[in-house]
C-alpha cells in the first residue's frame, strides 16, 4: 500500500475547514465577553472586541493554512 499521508483525502479537507471556522468563531465570540467584561454598558467596547477578535482569529487561521501547506510540500 502506497499512502502519502493525507494527500487527497477529503476528510482531512473538511477537517481543516471546521477547525478555520471555529478558530474564527470562537475568537470572536471571546472579543466580545472581553469588551462587554470591560464595559457592560458601552457598546463600543463589545464592538471593539469583535473585530479584534475577528482579526485575531483571522491571523491564526492564516498561519494554520501556511503551516499546512508547508507540510503538505515538504
């Protein structure tokens, strides 16, 4: 048998995929307690700690993808 590892394998894919979405998702959501755990009466802090945690999920799901890949080709 000839396997390389999880080349071509869709479940690897859809793992993937999921593991990004709740990466984002959840750093998300924790921006959020954080800005309404600050300032429960001000929205811009809740605001402000849903982008934050958008782009820090975002950045964290782009070095996932970068280290996949670089395991993928070498």
């Amino acid at each position: 048998m000839n396997k390389k590892g999880n080349e071509g394998n869709p479940w690897h894919a859809l793992a993937m995929v999921g593991a990004l979405g709740f990466e984002v998702g959840l750093s998300t959501a924790a921006g959020y307690f954080i800005g309404s755990w600050i300032a429960p009466s001000s929205s811009g802090w809740k605001i402000a700690g849903v982008f934050t945690g958008l782009i820090v999920g975002l950045l964290i799901a782009i070095l996932l993808v970068k280290k996949a890949l670089e395991n993928k080709n070498g």
